[in-house]
C-alpha cells in the first residue's frame, strides 16, 4: 500500500514538476546563450573597435596640437619678416646703439603671449651675434655655454644660419644642465633666396611632453613623434625603447589612420599611427593590448558573472514556484469539486478540465436564452427612442451597444411600412430575420433597425443619414422602396418623417411619418410619401403661433398659471378656428408638450421632477379624439409644474443661491473660470443660469467675480510687497494688463498708484 502511494506521489506529482522545472530552465538558459553569444560576437568586438578609435582620436588630438603650435612658430617667422615694421631697419646693416634693446623687446612681444617657447632668436646674415628675447649673444656664448649642442658646433651653427632657406628641425637633445630642447629654424627671406636673417624657436621638449602626457599618461606604452623623413623627433618615454624598424617601414606614406598589432617583448602591443597634413609630422603610439582592453576583460568577466548570477537566481525562482504551484492546483480542484461533482475521481487537470467544460455547456445554454431576449431589448430601445426617452445619441448607443444597435450618423428620421392587402401569417423569429435584411438593404449613406407596429400592417424603421444625404433623400428612399417590394413580394406605401438632430425630435418625425401614412388616400399608394410634400401642398396653417408658445414656455418658468391657463384657451381656440385636420392639430399637441418638457428640463432642481415620465408620447398622442381632452391634460402638467415651481423657490432656490455664490467665491481666483464651466457644474444651461443668477442677486456671474478679484487685489497690494504681474496671476487674470485695465475701471486708478497711496497712508 505505501509503495503504491509512492508511485501514485511520483507519477503524478514529480513527474510533471520535474519535466515543467527541466523545461523552464531550459527555456531561461536559452536566452542568456544567445545573449551570452551576441554580447561576445558583436557588443564586445565593438566595444574593442571603439576603445582602439578612441585611442587613435587621442592621437588626432595630439597631432592637432601640435601642429597648431609649429604652425604659430612658422607665423611667427612670417610675421617677422613681412608685419614687422620695428624690425626691418635692422635686416639691412645698422649701426643704432640701441638695436639689442629694441630687438629683445619687439622678441618679448611674441615669447609673453606664446608659453610654448622657452627662448626666441634672431640671427642677422654674417654677423657674430644673436639676439634673444633674454639677451644678446654670441656664437661662441651660445654654443660653448647657452646651449652647449653636442652635435652642433659654433662653425656648423654659423654656416646653418647663413645658408638656411627653408625650415629646419633638430630633434631633442640633451644640453646639458638645461635639459631636452627641441630646436626650430626658420629663415627670414623678405626678397630674395638669400635670407636677411633667420629666427631661432628653442622648445622644450617637455612642453611636447605634456601635450602627449594629457591624452596617454595611463598607459605604460610610448609616443614618438617622426619628422618628413620618418626620423625621430622626440618621445614621451625618452629612455624607453626605439620605435621598431618593421614599424617604421610599414607607415603609410598618405595620411591614412594606420592601426597593427604586434608582439614585442613577450607583450603584444597596439601600433596606431596618424600623420600631419600641416607639418607631414607621423605621430605614432605603442600601448599594451592588455592595458587598452583592460575595460573589455572587466566587462567580459562581469557579464558572465551577472549570467551566473541570473542563471543561479532564475533556477531558484523556477524551482520554488514550481514546488508551490502544486498547492493552487489541488486547491483548484477541491474548489472545482465543490461546485461541481464528478462521479469518479481523477487527476487535477481532468477535474478542472470537465469542470469548465460542464461550465461551458451551461454558458452557452445561457447564451441562447439571452439571445432570445435581444429582440426584446432592441424593441425596447427603439420604442425609448420613439417616445422621446432617449435624449441624446451618446447614452443611447452606450445602452444599445451591447445589443448591436448604434447610430453613428448625425440626422435621424422615422419611417413607417404599411403593407397592402392582407399579409399571411408569419413568426416572431421571421419577421426579425426580414427587419434585420431590411436594415441590411438600406443605402450605404444610410443605416437603421426596425421593429414591428401596434398595427399588424406596419413596421416602423429609425434611419440615420449624413448630413449632406439629407439634401435629397428621394433617390435613396426609393431605391430602398424597391428593395422591399422585391423582398417581400408585397404592394407597400412608405411614410417619411422629417431629419433631426435634437433626439429629443424623434418623437416628431414619427408623427410627421404616420401622417405621411394617412396621407395616401390623398397621394396614392405604393409609393415614398415624404412629410415636407403635404406641408406643402396643406395651406390649411397660415401662421404658427409661435409668440403663443413662447409666452407659455416663460409662464411655466415663473408658475403663472393663470397665464397658463389664458394661453391654453388661446391655443385651443385657435385649433378650432381654422378647422384643420386632426392629425394637423395633433403636430400642433405635440410641439405644445415639447415646450412642457424642455421648459422643465431648463429648471434647475433637486431630487424628483413632477412626472415627467407621465407624459403622453407620440404613440398616446393618436388616441386623443379632442383638443379639449389634450388642454385639459396639458393644464394638470403645468398645475404640477407650479407646485414643484413653488417648492423650489420655498427652500432649493435660497440654497441653490448660496452654491452658487459659494462656487464663484471658491473658483475665483481660477484663470480659466467662466460661466460655461459654471453651467455645467450646476448642469444648467449658460444663458439660464446667467439670468437666474441676476435675477436673485441683482448683479452678473461675471461681475461678482470681478468684485472678488479686485477687493483680494486690493488686499495683496497693501498687505504684501508681491509684483503686479504676481497679484494678477493669483485673482485669475489672464495677464497684467487686462489686471490694470480691469482694475482701473473699478478704482479710478492703477494698482500702483493704489498701493503708493496705501503706503502714504
């Protein structure tokens, strides 16, 4: 029995946590290998690359300087023999006493500015002396003491000066005590091939030093720096070893980058060479590899350590969440039991399994049941949206989008089918399936759902169309007017009501369609009757009482209801005296609760309005015989409304007033505040508000809240020492001159006269 239970406990249990944890482990060591293998392949071959042109960018910076220090000297020279006019007397032979001292101060100009040059000379052809900017000397002077040059004596020097044409280099040479200098000749040639004089630079060579010293200083390599010739000039490490001769013979004679590796000593080194485009100076540093890609080595051993660490990490996550996951699992299948039984055991995958398929099967079963009432939440929709429930186009389609049906075009109209003859009977599931291919049938420019009528002869369609479809929509209509004649292969007269965009209007344009219905004994059948034709053609409505209705409309807002009463009567007499058609009369009735109900709508309130949904809708309204059935329904509304009217104005209205006063006070100081945003908040439209707010306080929305700035302006400009343009961004203005101008028309004078007055005070 037990060992029974350990293969059980095996089999079931570690047989999957072993083969899953084996899985996701390799499914993490997967991805660390191949980024393991692209860092090696690419980021750390690149991050070599880029190391190596940094380090011939520090060459070309070198180069740079440099060669802008030698091209000063080479101005220098040119300066002397062309610009300087203090020093062209003494080319020619000239006996002024004071000659040393004018040439040592015209030198000292150029050696104050240029810190590169440790000592300039100036050498006239054939003469025995030399002039610097530090003294005067002689040959002899010079090279037996000054600069004792081991390679150049008196004789050589005196012959160089005199015959020199064109710029010569001397490497650095140890003189002495006074260290390496580098020395630069140049000759003076104002006219002729023969020079006039020729300018001595004396350079120490540990100013290059430093130069090279800023860019290579932690490596243990060297610099050297070879002239046209490929001779050495100087290097930083004057006592290191020469630059080899395989390296020398390799340099690129163009001005190419040259980069070669190459073993030495037992340590490979980094050749890298650049070459002056200025002097034709090669500029070439040795640095050790093991130096140069000692960043490379540290970030090769921390990205495998970090792929160690993450690899260590991810198997211990992977291990402890595999060992958990067996709990939720079993945890899962009591729960699935619990609510669902099986009658023979099994695993837990099984258990949940059947458990979601019995769910499944349950769901759909629900499903159907719910499709089955879709019908009736479309008609149900639609019939809100007849009665004029619906009042706009957004909570309308957030309501039907679950059902399918949404309006996504801005004009509305109603139609209404009535089929001729008698139509055979036909199911609940058909008649949807010819509304739905009616709404299908529709002209693109169109779209529209159907539903059936009270009369067993019609069906009524709610269409939305752009608004440039409504320009003309007889051509469209009457196509559609085919379809469903073919479709149902029926005799059909189509009723049109008029487009509107107040969904409030629906109810309108179902009316004006079923009017188009009725007027087919008139027009004819089988045919699109649109209701703008019979307003044409009926002369019957000379003048549309319009003041009438507008005078109603403000004697509801002020509960008069003898007012009202007296303009009913007038209403209902005038629907007698021209003796119109009912359905006329009836249009009429319904503009009439229209007033009612936006009137109402106009009136700020809290909690219940007096029956709204008590009112007669566009079905109701043709079961009114009389006009004085329908006045008499309309004066009980309006006695409801004067009640609610005097309840508001008993207690909400002193209350309504106080918030909104407490709302200005607290919103103020608001750049963006307005009546708009206000009108909003209290859910008012902007014009009502503004004239029941100056009917109760006597002064505009906007004036208050201009009191209200000026007199906490008036208290920050004498109780802080804020600037005008801060004061103004703190009562809301938009900015410091519409603040002045605002509050010199309240004052009589500016914000700083104001507060220099306070001040005085």
């Amino acid at each position: 029995m037990e060992k029974g239970w350990l293969q059980l406990i095996l089999g079931k249990k570690f047989q999957f946590f072993v083969k899953y944890l084996f899985s996701y482990v390799i499914i993490l060591l997967l991805p660390l290998v191949l980024m393991g293998l692209f860092v090696q392949s690419f980021l750390i071959d690149t991050l070599k690359n880029e190391i190596v042109v940094n380090n011939l960018n520090n060459l070309n910076r070198v180069k740079y300087v440099l060669d802008q220090q030698v091209l000063q000297l080479q101005n220098t020279s040119t300066q002397l023999m062309y610009v300087n006019n203090n020093l062209k007397p003494f080319y020619q032979l000239n006996q002024d006493p004071l000659k040393a001292r004018k040439i040592m101060n015209e030198l000292q100009k150029y050696t104050t500015t240029n810190h590169f040059i440790h000592e300039m000379m100036i050498y006239f052809r054939e003469e025995e002396r030399l002039y610097s900017n530090r003294s005067v000397y002689t040959l002899s002077m010079l090279s037996d003491h000054i600069y004792p040059y081991p390679n150049w004596s008196k004789e050589e020097i005196y012959r160089d000066l005199n015959r020199l044409t064109e710029p010569l280099i001397r490497p650095a040479e140890m003189l002495q005590d006074e260290g390496r200098f580098i020395t630069f000749l140049y000759p003076i040639l104002p006219s002729s091939s023969t020079p006039y004089a020729a300018v001595i630079f004396i350079v120490k060579e540990e100013a290059v030093h430093r130069i090279l010293e800023d860019e290579f200083k932690s490596y243990n390599g060297n610099t050297f720096i070879l002239n046209q010739n490929n001779e050495l000039i100087t290097s930083l490490d004057s006592g290191g070893s020469d630059l080899p001769e395989q390296v020398i013979k390799r340099l690129p004679n163009d001005f190419e980058s040259f980069t070669e590796t190459i073993r030495r000593g037992g340590e490979t080194y980094y050749f890298l060479s650049v070459k002056s485009k200025e002097t034709g100076w090669t500029y070439v540093s040795t640095l050790p590899v093991s130096q140069v890609l000692a960043k490379v080595t540290a970030v090769q051993t921390w990205f495998v350590l970090g792929i160690i660490v993450i690899l260590t990490l991810g198997v211990m996550v992977i291990y402890g969440s595999m060992n958990m996951n067996y709990r939720p699992l079993n945890q899962l299948k009591r729960y699935t039991e619990s609510i669902w039984k099986h009658a023979e055991p099994m695993n837990e995958l099984e258990t949940v399994r059947l458990t979601i398929d019995s769910l499944f099967t349950e769901n759909r079963a629900l499903n159907v049941k719910v499709e089955s009432s879709r019908e009736a939440a479309e008609d149900y929709l639609l019939d809100q949206l007849l009665k004029g429930r619906s009042t706009d186009a957004e909570s309308f389609n957030e309501a039907g989008r679950e059902w399918g049906i949404v309006f996504t075009k801005p004009k509305i109209r109603v139609a209404i089918l009535h089929f001729h003859g008698s139509q055979a009977p036909i199911s609940s599931d058909e008649k949807r399936a010819l509304l739905k291919s009616l709404s299908q049938g529709l002209p693109k420019s169109y779209e529209g759902y159907g539903r059936d009528h009270l009369d067993e002869n019609k069906w009524v369609m709610v269409l939305a169309c752009d608004a440039e479809e409504e320009a003309d929509p007889s051509d469209a209509l009457s196509f559609f007017h085919q379809y469903v004649r073919n479709l149902l292969q029926q005799g059909i007269t189509i009723g049109v009501g008029g487009a509107v965009t107040d969904w409030r209007e629906v109810p309108k344009s179902y009316f004006e369609a079923a009017t188009a219905i009725d007027y087919r004994f008139i027009k004819g059948k089988e045919q699109v009757i649109f209701s703008k034709d019979i307003i044409i053609d009926q002369q019957t409505l000379e003048a549309y009482p319009r003041q009438e209705m507008a005078e109603l409309r403000s004697a509801i807002k002020q509960g008069n209801l003898n007012k009202i009463e007296k303009l009913l009567q007038q209403l209902q007499q005038y629907l007698k005296e021209n003796n119109m058609p009912l359905f006329i009369a009836r249009g009429l009735c319904f503009d009439l609760i229209n007033v009612v109900i936006q009137t109402m709508g106009d009136i700020p309130s809290q909690g219940t309005s007096p029956g709204l949904d008590d009112y007669p809708d566009v079905f109701l309204l043709e079961k009114y015989e009389t006009v004085e059935e329908f006045t008499s329904l309309v004066k009980q509304i309006c006695r409801d409304v004067a009640v609610h009217l005097d309840r508001l104005a008993g207690e909400d209205h002193l209350d309504l007033d106080m918030r909104m006063m407490l709302y200005i006070k607290q919103n103020y100081a608001n750049r963006n505040f307005s009546v708009q945003e206000m009108a909003d908040y209290f859910r008012m439209a902007p014009p009502n508000l503004s004239h029941y707010y100056k009917d109760r306080t006597g002064q505009t929305v906007l004036d208050f809240a201009t009191q209200l700035r000026i007199d906490k302006a008036k208290q920050l400009l004498l109780s802080s020492t804020l600037s005008v343009k801060s004061i103004a961004e703190q009562t809301g203005f938009d900015n410091v001159s519409s603040f002045i101008r605002r509050f010199k028309q309240w004052t009589g004078v500016t914000p700083g006269e104001f507060r220099s007055r306070g001040e005085a005070v």
